[in-house]
C-alpha cells in the first residue's frame, strides 16, 4: 500500500461492483484510496464488495446511479464528498457490449442508442461533473477499447462509442489546464469478464485468446494494474494518452 501518496484519496468508480470495475476498486483500495462503488443494478453484488474491502482492511461504499442520467451522476458525486470530503480520481469504468455482436446494417436503433447512453453520454455526465469537482492533482481514468485497432466486424457501433471516449479524453485532458488534473484513457483487449464472454462459442474464446503474443486473454487484475498506475503517483506525467492494455494484440 503506498500510503505516503494515495492515504485519504478518495476514487469514484463506475460500474464498479464486477468485472474490471470490482477488480479496480480492490486494487485502488489496496493502494490506499477511498473508493465510491458504483452500480446501477446487483446491489448484493456491490455490498458484497465493500465487505471485502473492508475486510481488507479498506474502506469503500457502494452508491447505485445511472450514469446516463445526469442527476444520478451528480448525486454519486454528492455522495462521495459527503461520505469521504472530495473526490480526486473518476474511473469510467462502466459500459455495455451487446453479446450478438450484430454488423452495423443489422443493429437496431435500441442497441445503438442504449450503446452511447452509457458508453459516451456516460462517460461526459462524469467528466462534466470532474471538471468543477475532482480536487487540485486529480486524475480521470476513461474506458476505451482495443476493437478500435482491430476494426472487427460486429463492433461499429460498439467501436465508435469508444472512438468518441478516446476523442473526449484528449480533448478534456487539454480543457483542464491549470487544474493539474490527468486525464487518460485505458483500452484493454479481450479480457475475460461476463461482457466479452457472453454470447461467445468457446472455440471463439480460444482463438481470441491466443491473437495476442502472450497468447492469452487478459484478466480483470491485469487491467486493474494499468488503471492504478495512470490513478496513482507514478502516471503523473502521462496525460491525453490512450493506453492499450492487450498484451500486444494491436
């Protein structure tokens, strides 16, 4: 735990009680910080990881908003300061994937539109509140996505979701002068989680698995690693930057 840096840092993490999202939330609780755990569904799974937490010997708590509605962004907010003081990191970890991987010509309004709900306008509901609200030497962490290099077919509308993020991450990074405030984006490959493994053959799991050089798929911890270093005291110098943590894959 580096406790000299990260003690009384307190971190938002959205989509926070599962996957990639529980595994930052451990890892950044492990490194020091005060973690928001934020869900919009599985309450039980929420509470469940701030338990663990604790028993960890951290300290976190579990706040359900939507980040597509704006409200709820700005009452998570609101609660984080009012449980620990401030907020100085926002992961935007939360995001969907539609498990038939459908081409553009077959992806129906509903998909697309719940696809930038969460994906884009969710990740601009909480950068919009970080802008006036993450504390002097903050840093925002983005989700993006290694489909953007790959350019596989079935993700268009799920690649320019995150193309969008990537976009808004180096923009934002420029619109925070002054504030010594990073902001970075994080764009894991094939991870197994239940996003990428839901409506996949196995034999589809394998091949993924073996496209990168290290001839595996990542895990939740892997990616947990890069957020924390771009979260913490050894990522101050990296800002605007899209970083693609897919074991070599593109």
């Amino acid at each position: 735990m580096n406790t000299t840096s990260t003690l009384s840092k307190v971190a938002i993490v959205t989509g926070g009680s599962r996957g990639i999202g529980a595994a930052i939330a451990r890892r950044l609780a492990r490194d020091g910080m005060q973690v928001v755990v934020n869900y919009a569904s599985g309450k039980e799974a929420a509470d469940a990881l701030v338990a663990a937490i604790a028993a960890e010997g951290g300290t976190a708590l579990a706040v359900k908003a939507n980040v597509a509605d704006a409200g709820e962004v700005q009452a998570l907010f609101d609660a984080a300061v009012a449980a620990f003081g401030g907020v100085d990191v926002l992961v935007n970890n939360a995001g969907i994937m539609p498990p038939a991987l459908p081409t553009l010509a077959d992806t129906d309004e509903a998909t697309f539109d719940s696809l930038f709900a969460i994906n884009v306008k969710g990740s601009f509901n909480t950068m919009r509140q970080a802008a006036t609200r993450l504390r002097h030497g903050g840093s925002v962490v983005n989700f993006s996505s290694s489909v953007i290099g790959l350019a596989l077919p079935g993700y268009a509308v799920y690649g320019a979701t995150k193309a969008a993020v990537e976009t808004m991450t180096a923009i934002f990074a420029k619109e925070l002068r002054g504030k010594n405030i990073t902001v970075n984006a994080v764009a894991p490959g094939p991870t197994a989680t239940a996003l990428f493994l839901d409506g996949k053959t196995e034999e589809t799991i394998a091949r993924m698995g073996k496209m990168a050089p290290l001839e595996r798929l990542g895990t939740p911890d892997d990616i947990a690693a890069a957020v924390a270093f771009l979260a913490g005291p050894d990522g101050r110098w990296v800002n605007g930057q899209t970083l693609r943590a897919n074991g070599g894959l593109v």
